[in-house]
C-alpha cells in the first residue's frame, strides 16, 4: 500500500501522454496592436518611394533597349536595359518584404529591422552607371 502523501503510480503511459500535450500546444503567438497610424502611413510612403524607383528603372531599362538605337553594340545595350529591369524586380520584392517587416515589427513592438535594399540599389546603379561609362568610352 502506498501513503497517503504518495502521488498516485500513473506507469509509463502517462509520461507518454504528458510528453504528446506539451508537443501538440499550440506555439503562443507575440502580442500585436496597431501601431500609431502615423507610423503605418509613413511605412506605406516608403514602400510606394521604392516602388516609384523600380517603376523608373523599367523605364530606363525599356527606353534603353527601344529608343538608344544611335548604339551599335546591341550586346551592351541589352545589357543595360536588363539590369535596370532585373534590379527593377528585386527592388520591388524587397520593398514588400521590408514594408512587412517593418510594419509586423512596428505591431509587436520590436526594434525595426534592417534595411538591404540601400546597398542593393546603389550596387546596382553603380553597375549600370560603369556598363554605360564603358559604353561611352568605347564610341
């Protein structure tokens, strides 16, 4: 006979079945609220400037490949046009991926997280801006 004091001898099922409830809880999500509308509003501004920037890169690339006929190395020309739009769509990914991140990172109250597209950007100006040097140089 056990004591009284004695927890009651469950066997080995138990522990088995304790283990399979802690497993299937449910993750507990982070507290979110809205954040102050200003904040919203002014991550949405910065998400259409990068989205104006991407539209004027496919601008640049398109008018690039159809009007810039006076080249006559259709390669470079190619070249040019397709970073602008390559550099274009990365933009705008990243830009939707930044404005969710930042505002998910405004409702949970958490610091804000980096920002890549800055670096992206100016690497790939940077690249555009030599590929059309060399074009210039070389005519």
């Amino acid at each position: 006979m056990s004591a009284p004091d004695d927890p009651p001898d469950e066997g080995p099922d138990a522990a088995v079945e304790g283990a399979e409830a802690a497993a299937s809880a449910e993750p507990i999500a982070p507290i979110e609220k809205e954040p102050d509308y200003r904040f919203t509003l002014a991550n949405e501004r910065t998400f259409l400037a990068w989205i104006r920037t991407s539209l004027g890169l496919v601008a640049g690339g398109v008018v690039v490949h159809q009007l810039v006929e006076s080249v006559d190395l259709r390669a470079v020309r190619m070249l040019i046009a397709a970073t602008a739009v390559v550099l274009a769509v990365v933009l705008a990914v990243g830009a939707f991926v930044h404005w969710r991140s930042v505002q998910l990172a405004m409702r949970r109250n958490q610091d804000l997280p980096g920002n890549l597209l800055i670096p992206v950007l100016t690497a790939g100006t940077v690249l555009i801006a030599v590929i059309a040097t060399g074009l210039v140089v070389l005519l």
